[in-house]
C-alpha cells in the first residue's frame, strides 16, 4: 500500500508495527505506518504519564483526543513517543485546513470529505497530501488538545499537574516540564533525493520547488520561491549595470579600475554618470522594483493555485493553541470556542504595542545620541590630555554603544514576543505577522537609524555611501561564511558521527538523532533580502555592477540556505501559506521609501549641487523640482501597480469558478 | 393579494385587466397586475411589429422571450406597450441578481429560488421585492433580449429591420426607430406618501433612506445617504468654525466683521491666526477628511447589507446589453454568451483610452496658454493704440476661451462615452466607473486647470483664494437658483396642466404623460460635493465659517434635489449597487491630494513668509520642513485608513457567516 521506497523507513516501521495503536475505522487500516512527528519527554517522566499522553492521542476527537497513532517507541519507559495518523483524520483535517487538492477533472478545488471519492490519489496518503502536509496535520491535532473538564494528570505530583477544564494539554506538558520537544521526523530517503535535486547537482539556476514545497511545507517553500524569483529578476539589473559600466570605462578595463572609479565617483570627484543619468538610474530602479513585486504577486498567486493554498480558511479553523478568552459559541461557525472581541485586540495593539515599540525606538535613539555626545566628550578630553589612558577612552563610546544595542536587541525580542501573545490573536498567521512586524521595525530602525541620520542631519553623502557599502560588504562575507563554510565543516563533522550511530543503534535512537538544533527560521534569511533590495534600489546607480555582486551572492545563498536546511537543522513545521504574508508588505513599502530615498540623495549628490552652482538655479528651485519629481514618481509606481493585476487570468478565473461554484452551492444546498 | 392601496393605480390595473398576458404558471396568477415599466413607441409603428414585440416579451426564457407581462394600451395601434413581470420571472431574476433577502431567521442571505420557501414575504411581490427592483429587473429582461436566430422583424421593409443571430433585440429596436423610449413608472400614490416624508414634512433633518431605496433603487439612495452623511459630518467642522470665528473676533461681532477679518486675513494683513493655529487647522481638516471617508464606508457596507446588496453577483450574471464579442462558453459560469478577453480591453484601455483623455487635457491646458497668451496680446495692443476697437479686442480672447472650453467640453463628452463604449466593459458597473472617470477627470481638469495655474506657476496666493471665494459662491447661488427656485416655478404651472389631465383623459394617458424630461442622473450632483469637499479640506482655515455655509447649502440641497427627483423628472431606472462606487476612491484621491495642497499652501501664505523673514529662517529650510510635515501627514493619514476596519464587526461576522455556509454549502452538495 504505502509507497515509501526508503530501506531504512521501511525497517522503522516493521519495528514499530507491532506496538502502533490499533485502528478501528476500515478505511484506515493499512499495512504500514508512516512515523510522522516525534514527542521527545523529559527523561524523569513516569510511565503512567506516558501512557495516559498515549492514550489521550489515540482517543477519537468526540471523546476529546486528538485521533491520531502513537507509539511508545522501545518500551513504555523510553523518553519518545512517536505519532503518526490515520487516513480519516488526515482527510477531515485537510477539508477542516481549506487547502484545494485535484479533482477528477484536474481542477484544484476545497477538498471536501463527503465528496473524497472524486478527488485524485484519495486512497493514498503519501500522494494525496505531501509529507509536511502530514506533519503540518499532527502537529495541529496536538496542538488542538484541550482538557474536556478539570483535571489531574496522572504521574505528577504537585499543582503544576493540575489541568483546567478547556486549558490547553500540550501547552501545559511543556510548562510542566513533561513534554521538550514536538518535531517532524525527516524521511532520509526523500531527503537525500531533494539534496541531488537542490544544491548537490550540477545546475546553478532554478530549484525543484514542488519537491521543497512537498517536502518542507508552505512557508519554507514560499521563502525558496521568492528567493529564486528575486535572484532571476536580478539578471536584468546585471545585464544593465555590466552594460553601463563598460560604456563608461572603455573595454579594456579590469574590476579594479571601475571599482576605482566607483570610489571617485562616491567622492564627487571622477568623471562619473551626469545629472541626467542619475536620473535615468533612478527612474529605472523605481521601475524595476514595482515591476518585480507586481510579478511576484502574479507568481505567488499562481504557485498558491498550484500548491492548493488559495482558499485557506484558517478564519474558520479552530484558534491557535495559544488563543485564549471566555468560552463561547463563535458566531460565524456556531462551535464552541474561546472568544475575545476584536475591539480589545484593537486596543490592545493601538494603545500599548504601539507605545511600546516605539519606545523601543527611541531608545535606540536616545542610545544613538549618547554615542555621538560621548564620543564627542571623549574626543575633547583626549585633545586636552593626550595620555594613553585617555586614548584608551575614545573606544569607549563604541563598546558601551554596542553593548547597549545588543542588550536593548535582547530585550526587544523577549518584549516583542510577550507582547503579540498578550495582543491575543485567533489565527497563527495574524500572530506571524504581527509579531514580524515588530521585529521588523526594531531591526531596521536599529540598524538604519544611523545611516538616515548621516543622510539626513549631516547630509553627508560620501560617508553614507561608505557606510552602506562597507556595511553590504561585511554583511555578504560574514553571510557567505556562517551560511556556506561552517555549515560545511560541521556537516563534515556531523556526517562522521552519523555513520557510527546508523550501524550500531536501535531505529528509535536514529529518529531521536535527529534532534538537531532548532531550525531558526526564516526570519534572519528575509531581512537579508530586503536589505539587499533596498540596497540594490537606493544605490545601484552609485555602483552599476552591485546587482552583479547580489546575483553571484543569491545564486550562492541559495545553495547555502537549502544545504541548512537540509541537513544541519533539525526539520521545521510549515504551516500551509498563500503568500510571503508581512514581507510582502515589507518589500512594497521599502520600494516607497526608496523611490523618496532616491529623490533625496539625487538632490544631495555633488554632482547635482555642482551642476546647480554652475547653471546658477537656486537651492529652492532644485528642492521644488526633486518634490516634484518625487510625487510623480510615486503616482506613477501606484498606476502601474493599480494597472497590473495581482493574480494572471487563469488564476482569476480558477478562483471565480470557485466562487460561482460555491454561490450556486449555497442555492441548491437549502432545498 | 396586492398591496396598492392608490385608488388611481387600482383604476387603471382594472381597467388594463382584461388584456394583460394570460400566465400558465400556476403561482403566478394574480389578482391584480401591476405596470411597471412603460415602453414607448414611434407613431409610425405598424401593428404588426407592436403585435410581434409583446408577443416576444411574453414568450418563456426557453424559448427567447423575456418572459414578461405585456399590455397594449388602448388598443392595437396605440404607441405605448405596459410592461409587468409574473412573480416566477421576478424570483428568479432576484436569484440571478445575488439580491440578498431577510431569511426565515431574520439574517439577510443571497435569495435562492429553490429555498423560496423559507424567505419572509415571498408570497407577496410587493412587500418581497421593491418597486425600484421589480422595475429593474423588467428592464434588465427586456435588455436581455436576443435574437435566437437571424430573422427579419415584421413590419419594418428595408435592411434595417434584420435581426442577426444573438443580436440585442431592443438596441435594434431602438436603432431602427421602432422603440423611443423605456422608461418606469411612477406610483403616484407611494410618491405622494414620500414626497411627504421627504421634502414637504417639516423636519430638516434625517431623510427616509429605507422608502427612497424602495422607491427609486440602489444608485439613487445612496446618493442620499452619501449626501445625508456628508452633511451630518459638517456639524463638528462647522461647530468648530463658530467656535474659532467668535473667540477670534470677540462676542458682539457681526457676520460682516467676520467677513472683513477674513477678507484682511486673505490679504495677509489681517490679525487672522498664527503660523501654528494654521498647522492645527490643516492637521484636523486632513484628520477630518480622513475620519470621513472611513466612517462612510462604515456606514455603506451596513447600508449595503440592510438594502441586501452585500453579495450582487453582476460578473456571473449576463453580460450587460452593449456588451460584443465572439459566442463561446463562459469559463466560470459555463453559460453560452459572447466573450471578450480581458487583455484586450486592458490594451484598448491603456494605449487607446489613456492617450486620448491626456490629449484632451493636453488642449485643455494649449487652451489655457492661448488665453494667456492673447490677453498679454491685446493689453499691449491696447496699451499701444488705445482705441474703443482695441477696448473691445480686450473681451475676445475671454470670449474665445469660452467657446472653445465649451465646445471642447461638448466633443469629450460624447468621445468619453463612444471610447468606454469601445472598451466593450461586461458589468455595467466597470462601465459606468470606467465612464464617470473618464469625464470626472476632464471636468476637475478642466475647472481646477487655471487655479493650479495660479497656484503653482504664479504662486499668488491671494488671487487664488480670490478665484476660489468667488467661484465657490457664484456655484452656490447658480445651484441653488436651478436647483430649487426654478423647479418650484416649473412645479405650479406643471400641476395646473396635470389637474386636467386627471379628470378627463384616459387611464394610458396618464401614464403616457409620465413622459417628463429624462433624469440627468447624478454626476452633476456627486461632482458638486466632490468641489464642496475640496474646497472644505483646502480653504477651511481661512474662512472658518466655510463649513457653517456649507451645512446650510446642504441642507438645502437635500430638499431641491429629493423634490427634483420625485416631481420634474421621469423617474430614471436605479440599479442595486453595494457602495458610490467610483466617487469614493475620488474623494479619497481627493483627501490626499488636499494634503499635499494644504502643505503648499501653508507655505505660500504670507503669515509663513512673514514669519521666515521675521525668525530668519532660510527659504530652504522652511521648504524642506514642509515636505517633512507632508510625508508625516500622509503617513499618519494612510495608517488612521488603514487602522479603521472598512465594515463595522457586525457587517464583517455576517459576511463571514456567508462565507462559511457557502463553503459548507460547496462540501456538502458534490454527495
């Protein structure tokens, strides 16, 4: 029946046969169970905890369980239990999720368990719904556990065992120390196949992203695709910048010399693009960017259609583990649920998030400032005293400074976790992106309110450009090294250990092996990108060939990142996703910023003030113009963003189908 | 059965009883029927085609007819045709439509023909569905007429009376000669009832929204409500307006002193407020743009759900009659109907359409420079000879730049409609949008041409707000004049004629004589308050009654144009529609451009001059001070709309109700 052609799996699973938990329903019923996720206990936990989490996972979900199968893996003392599920849960789960799946007629439709029948691969678990699909399923059944009434879990002792009714089960395992760790097991097989397929191969372009998306899941897959995407668009830029740079510099000239002129033209003094080429760079650098974030928009679109992700209703799902309010009847699904009103949410967000993060600017500010009026003070006593302990003293505004934003980083994080929790959101989404939108603003303010002071109060142009260069140049190397050598090296390292454990260990301790580091997410690989993208469309027209450095760096990252993910991280849970959610929103406003940006550093740069003093228009005049020049930009980016619609025809018409379909569903159903 | 309670209807439905269609449909025979929409033909009309129309208007769906109820008259050779609807057509037609209905449980849902039953008030048309919708849908019948097959139509000799297969049977009617108008009618009854209510009651405030849906449709009443939340929301602005006036100018001041203060104030001699009481006044006119628009789109989506338009379902329905393209099959609904590509339209759209409407507001502006340039003209003529011929010369290019505005005026009139014609739109709302942009922008152009003008090229301050003082008043005193003087005149010496009629003449004639004026539909109408709330959010701060004047105009406004409706007009076909449309994202463009033009005019005004040279503040800072308060602005203002929710809570959970049964709906039906 099942179609797992992994040995190792295979042998897993006759081991495991024996103890999985006995199916009643028939259509469940099959040969082999696929070990899916892995509950890693503390090593102090009773078996009578063991066997009632056990039995609680296995219960029907009338009877407040989460129907899912478990094994004890070697004995009831082990500290793992391994979970798998059942075909019913699985479809129920799959409708309850909103995702779409092929139809008879090869349309990808809301997969609907009375109508299972018609929908391909029904009978096949490991063709209907893609591993992390599975997992992504467990995971959510776990995470739906709710204590039915008030109770006491068996095997611990004081209050902490203590479950209130509708209190969250898994939740309360972790507080209470029972459960460490809940992972999706790797399938070493299909891992190895993806690997040949992604970064062991011989091609440099284009990734195998249905078999990312199936293997990793949504937003894994949807930060692979955006990636690929982002690095084609670059070629265009390439071309241009190469094309630009040797009309310049003649055909003969090496790297060093345009790099030398790149550097004289930051100075103002080389023989660098006119005022009007300036103009033109920035205009096609405004163009480039909406017209990249209006095509991914149609892509993201399309790969949704294609990944069956385009009708979600996550709205209509049960709330994330986390949510909590007074139980109630939801009024749009009428289930009993926890509910809290969206009023306090509001308020909640509006009245102290928003306070508070900003306060957290300020901070950085108020940080900033101290640095300046410090090193401003310890420069003054040094010209006075000129000792050595003096000299010693310049450095320290700068340590006190890092320290300072390290610290004020670290608290940030923990407050701006505390703090979206406490905002109460219903769905995981939400939650993501409201608490990557926070994290967002800090990062970027606290790594960019530095260079818009100098561009800004100084209005030094020469050191901002220095800044910002010395700043991508840093970043690459240092990205390029944690993200491709030592990755390579432990990997070297990790592999050796490896192979021992694969001959001698008993197949649980392999599963338990695969507790790796925990996968770090995809929070530090996205800021990458959009600071390379706000990089690429403030300054490209400094340096023609930068977007030529980011798409050797992307093609790299690319294989950097998969290699990571792949083998040195412990297997992340990936939600099903339609889109890059709150980065989306991230790129388009940057691509505003910059286009504002670029109006301004155009009227700072030396060449515009020269051409100005030369032709003797007034600084007035020249402002007026670049404010002009700035809103008809902007008009022109909302047109062409208006203009070019968000999903291709197909898919419009796809999900038009769907909405007609369901209208006339509606109709028909009251008969 | 039928709830008309007018003496005169119920005359005239007695009188016509005898030869209405006979129905087959066993539900739809009826005591009584009413005529709903009057279809008027040419004198010269033979019999033979009156014969042929009604009994095509009578045929079933099946078979190509409209399904309707039809009347001829007095007799065979009359000119006119009544038409009804029997009560099957109109329940389906309201299911076509996505018309929502108060359910059994009280929730307004998409009517179902099928779960009729279960609907309040089905039994009843009168009560089911309103006048204005059993009308529209008479005319979106008879609009709905095809051809099955190329035919010729009897009576009509020449070429002109071949009907080509699909071909729309009324537009060729029309064409042809054969049909002169379509047109609802009155109930003279139901309009007395709420011409009482509305216009000739003593309240002055509040208009009976509820009655004016049912009685004139969707578009009409929510120009109303529009208009009646617009002037609701002048209260606060005008309160404030009182308020500033009297602490400004002490207690015992007249409105001529105001007046003068204002008038000083203009010249920039005045004590009028400072530099920061004009911050405040543009930060609060952008908040209450702001606040504005948000909260009316508040207000229409519970309008939207109240008048059951929440779910129209026009892109499913069939195309509008204008509508061309080759037959094919509609891949979403599956129906046989002509097809258009969307790219196509977008291609006519951006490469035809565009370059044709900029041109137009290129001749604007060539008409502009002409003006200019020929009054420079003939003042040096006159300055040189000083003639009475020369004097006289002085007045043409004013004369010349009339005319010419005016005829340009007339051509992209019809041009607009011809092109939007072309673009060959599917819904008629794209159509309408797409219509009232095209002239919406060439009126704002074409008014606001010479003030931008002056603003940004002269940059004189005073004649600008001068021009605009006088422009707003003359506007006024014009509208008010047309709008409610001369209809009251008009009224008295139409009732004196309409008297007569009612003793002797026949009951057909009485509806023949419906025949008023066509109804000029509401751009003219919407176009003034768009200048209204232009004016408003640029001006205010300099006369703070603005908003006093405003509400008392409006309030007027709301009597001229509700008596205009109901007495001096034939009453025009109203669709159901969910929202303004179109006029809302140009009140939004509107509010934004307000900014950006309070920040400029800020900057202009002499008190800001004024205070640079006293504080020596360098022109350049000032400015770039300016552009910081614009983008802080727009940004607080693009947050504010995007942190109040579109729809109120309670609108969102019943939409999302909606949402969910019809997915529950699709799941279950595919058994």
């Amino acid at each position: 029946m099942t179609l797992l052609g992994s040995k190792g799996v295979d042998q897993t699973q006759n081991l495991f046969q024996g103890s999985w938990t006995k199916v009643s329903c028939p259509c469940c019923v099959s040969d082999q169970v696929e070990p899916l996720v892995l509950i890693r206990l503390s090593e102090k936990v009773q078996p009578i905890t063991k066997r009632w989490l056990i039995s609680l996972i296995e219960t029907s979900e009338r009877h407040g369980g989460a129907a899912l199968l478990a094994h004890p893996g070697e004995d009831e003392c082990g500290d793992v239990i391994v979970v798998s599920a059942p075909r019913c849960t699985l479809l129920k789960a799959t409708e309850d999720l909103g995702l779409c799946k092929k139809y008879q007629d090869g349309d990808m439709i809301a997969f609907s368990y009375q109508d299972r029948d018609n929908f391909s691969n029904v009978d096949d678990m490991q063709e209907f719904l893609t591993l992390a699909e599975r997992q992504y399923i467990v995971k959510n059944e776990l995470d739906s556990l709710q204590a039915q009434k008030k109770q006491k879990i068996p095997g611990i002792g004081d209050a902490t065992g203590v479950l209130q009714a509708w209190e969250n089960v898994c939740q309360k395992l972790v507080k209470a120390g029972v459960i460490k760790d809940i992972f999706p097991l790797h399938d070493q097989q299909k891992l190895k196949e993806l690997g040949k397929k992604w970064y062991s191969g011989k091609q440099i372009w284009g990734q195998p992203l249905d078999e990312i998306h199936s293997y990793f899941g949504g937003t894994v897959a949807f930060y692979f695709s955006f990636l690929d995407f982002y690095t084609w668009s670059l070629v265009p830029c390439a071309f241009l910048g190469v094309f630009f740079t040797f009309l310049m510099s003649g055909v003969g000239s090496s790297v060093e010399v345009m790099e030398k002129q790149a550097n004289e033209r930051v100075m103002g003094d080389g023989d660098g693009p006119s005022v009007s080429g300036h103009m033109v760079q920035a205009v096609f650098s405004m163009l480039w960017s909406t017209l990249f974030m209006e095509f991914w928009k149609r892509r993201s679109s399309s790969l949704s259609y294609r990944w069956g992700t385009l009708q979600l209703s996550e709205g209509f799902a049960e709330p994330r583990p986390g949510f909590h309010g007074t139980q109630g009847i939801n009024p749009v699904t009428g289930r009993m649920e926890p509910l809290f009103p969206e009023w306090k949410r509001q308020l909640r967000v509006g009245l102290v998030s928003v306070p508070i993060v900003g306060l957290f600017m300020g901070l950085v500010v108020v940080g900033m400032t101290g640095f300046y009026y410090g090193e401003a003070l310890a420069k003054g006593f040094h010209q006075d005293s000129g000792s050595w302990f003096s000299k010693g003293l310049l450095y320290l505004p700068s340590v006190v400074h890092i320290v300072y934003t390290n610290m004020l980083g670290n608290v940030y994080s923990t407050v701006a976790m505390q703090l979206t929790e406490w905002e109460n959101h219903r769905e995981e989404s939400s939650f993501q992106n409201h608490h990557t939108t926070k994290v967002l603003l800090f990062t970027f303010f606290n790594n960019f309110a530095v260079l818009f002071h100098i561009a800004f109060y100084k209005q030094d142009l020469v050191l901002l450009r220095k800044r910002l260069a010395s700043l991508l140049i840093v970043t690459q190397l240092v990205n390029q090294c944690t993200e491709v050598l030592v990755p390579f090296i432990v990997d070297c390292f990790v592999k050796a250990t490896q192979k021992k454990q694969q001959e001698d260990d008993p197949e649980v301790d392999k599963l338990r092996a695969q507790n790796l580091p925990c996968f770090p997410g995809l929070f530090s690989e996205y800021i990458e990108l959009l600071v390379q993208f706000g990089y690429l469309s403030l300054f490209s027209c400094v340096y023609p060939l930068t977007a030529v450095f980011l798409l050797i760096n992307n093609v790299m990252e690319i294989r950097g990142d998969s290699y990571k993910i792949c083998k040195l991280f412990r297997k992340p849970f990936s939600a099903p996703v339609s889109d890059i959610g709150v980065w989306q929103t991230a790129f388009e406003v940057l691509s505003f910023v910059s286009v504002m940006s670029n109006c301004w550093l155009l009227l700072l740069s030396p060449r515009v003030q020269e051409f100005c003093l030369e032709g003797g228009i007034s600084s007035t005049n020249i402002l007026l113009f670049a404010i002009l020049v700035e809103h008809v930009l902007i008009l022109v980016k909302m047109i062409l963003a208006f203009m070019i619609p968000d999903e291709p025809d197909w898919v419009r018409i796809k999900r038009e189908q769907m909405e007609f379909y369901s209208m006339q569903a509606l109709g028909q159903q009251k008969l």
